[in-house]
C-alpha cells in the first residue's frame, strides 16, 4: 500500500512538473509583445484602435485567445488564403513575420492587455430588428450585448467597427471565411451568416452591435 502511495505520489508531482513546464514555455512577454506589435501599427494604430479606411479592424481589448488562433489561421492557411480576400492576404504576410508560438502568444497578450476602445459611428437602422435577428442568430454564442463568451469561443464584437463587422459577415458569406476544413470556428460562423438572408437584416445586426457598451 505504501509502494502503490508512494508510486502515485510521484506520478503526480511528475505530471504538475510537466504542465508548469509547459506553461512556463508558452508563458506570454507583454514587453516583448509591445514590440512586436510595431510592424502593425501602421494599420491598426498606435493603440490599436484599428483604422476603417485600411480596413483595420480595433485589436486592443479583445481577447487573446481569439487574437492568437487568429494569426496562427493566417499562418496557417485558415484564413487569407482566397485570392479574392485581398486585406486577409496582407495579413497572412504580417502574422508570417510571427516567427513561433510564443511570439504569437506575447503580441495576442500585449493587445489583450490595453484598453478597449470603440469609434462611435452612426447608423441609420432597426434596432429592434436588429436586437431581434442579433438574438436569434448570434447571441446564444457571442452574448446579450455581444461581448464574446470564452467558453464557446466566441470573440468580443461589441469592439469591432460596423464597417468591419459587415466586411466579416460577408466575408463568411462568400467562403473567404470559414471555408478551411480544419477551421472549427470559422466554418460554424459561416454557417450562422448564412442565415443572415439580405442587407437590411446585416444593417440592423451590425448597428444593434455597435449600440452595446463595451466591458
């Protein structure tokens, strides 16, 4: 009995090493991530507050996890890769200067770590039936007030800017999105986008998102 004691006893300690191990390996650098950030900011800005006219979306806030596999997909080929996703493309060069993992992981968790910031726009729209098909399409994943849900990996939207969001959706909409078999995610939004059946509908969803506050 003291054997088989002392035989779990390590096998434990043998296990916790090993993932503080490799936590300590993927561990993130915000310093060095603040670094690496600076090939971006021509683009998405200074404080990442992204920029419409270069189609840029907002990074800051948002959460790592997300901004991470997002970059590996580029890298990847998950996403940019359609000849016809001309702003995916330029992405793919940019996420391919990420030489590795970790350097993936420090730049995710130097944007995850600023403050969130959102452009105030205008937009003309139905916000109850914006609030009615946002619910009924997206909310179940992405939250009330659009604000993600790590569990269901669902990004925070509330961030994006509405030009961005409707570039997205339509986007998913034409397979420049979601269109990698391995790209779990990307192939459930762009199922759900397809159940977005015309502009009007797009409109109200992309305006009821940009009405919510962000957290």
């Amino acid at each position: 009995m003291t054997f088989l004691s002392n035989s779990i006893s390590k096998l434990a300690f043998i296990l916790i090493s090993i993932i503080f191990s490799s936590y300590s390996v993927v561990a993130a650098d915000i310093v060095k991530g603040e670094q690496l950030y600076n090939s971006c900011i021509s683009c998405h800005g200074d404080k990442a507050q992204g920029n419409d006219e270069l189609n840029a979306p907002t990074l800051a806030g948002q959460y790592q996890w997300y901004l991470a596999r997002q970059l590996q997909n580029f890298k990847d080929g998950k996403r940019g890769a359609k000849a016809t996703d001309q702003y995916g493309q330029q992405m793919v060069a940019m996420a391919n200067l990420l030489v590795d993992e970790a350097a993936i992981e420090n730049v995710s968790a130097y944007l995850a770590s600023l403050e969130k910031t959102k452009t105030s726009t205008t937009i003309t729209a139905d916000l109850r039936n914006g609030d009615n098909k946002y619910n009924a399409v997206c909310g179940a994943c992405h939250g009330v007030n659009a604000q993600g849900n790590e569990n269901l990996q669902a990004p925070n939207l509330s961030l994006l800017s509405p030009l961005y969001l409707t570039a997205q959706i339509k986007n998913y909409q034409s397979s420049n999105r979601g269109y990698h078999a391995d790209d779990k995610y990307g192939r459930q939004m762009k199922m759900m986008a397809g159940m977005v059946k015309n502009d009007t509908d797009l409109n109200d969803i992309v305006a009821f998102i940009n009405a919510q506050p962000i957290k």
